[in-house]
C-alpha cells in the first residue's frame, strides 16, 4: 500500500506537478522533493492521476491499435523510466509495441503479464 499524506505535502506536490510543461522535468523534480515515482503518483490528486487495473491499460493498448492512434507511454523499472510515443502495434507473440512515428528501430515493447501495476495521468492542457 502506498502512504497518502494530507495536505500541505500533497498540495505542494500537486502545484509542482501543475507547473511542470515537459514530462522530463518530472524525475529533476522527484529528486529534489525526495519522492518515490509511486509516491507521487499516489498523491498528487486522483483527478491528475489514478491507479488503474491493468486490463483497462490492456484495453487502452488495443483500442490504440485498432484506431491508429498514436500514445505516449512511461515505462518504468527499478532504475529507470522510458518515454515512448506513437502508434501502437500488437504482434503475434501479444505484446504491444509502440513505435515512434518515422523510425522502425526505436519502439518499446509491452507485455502485460510481467506488469506489476499502472497508472493513468491526465495530460496537463486538460485540467481546469
């Protein structure tokens, strides 16, 4: 279970967030806060960013196939997180691979078995 604070750490957290115009400047910011990504995630305000079921992400990977639509997504591991962006393509072995636009060697594959949990987040133009 991720702690949830109380305000005044969630709201100066949540201003940060608002703030930041470039999904890069979220790891700067995490370190000078002294955050976990999860952490964050977890209290930044559930109309930011929400933890979801990963068969809704499942779903989400394949309606982006179906359509052509092009996605952002944040893989992250215990060292890392990696920001891919583009049209989504499942292959025959069942994982999503997002391919960025005008390239075919740069891409991220996804396989949800392995996933321990996602999160969707709200991008920054559509809050109020």
């Amino acid at each position: 279970m991720v702690p949830r604070w109380t305000r005044p750490p969630a709201l100066h957290l949540r201003n940060r967030w608002l703030a930041m115009t470039d999904p890069h400047q979220l790891w700067p910011m995490l370190q000078e806060l002294k955050l976990s990504r999860i952490t964050a995630l977890a209290n930044v305000g559930e109309d930011l960013c929400q933890q979801t079921d990963l068969l809704a992400i499942e779903k989400v990977l394949q309606y982006a196939s179906e359509h052509e639509l092009p996605i952002m997504v944040f893989a992250g591991n215990h060292a890392a997180v990696q920001i891919h962006g583009g049209t989504v393509k499942k292959t025959d072995a069942g994982r999503s691979v997002v391919q960025h636009p005008g390239r075919t060697s740069t891409c991220t594959s996804i396989r949800m078995p392995p996933c321990r949990r996602g999160w969707s987040t709200v991008p920054r133009t559509m809050v109020r």
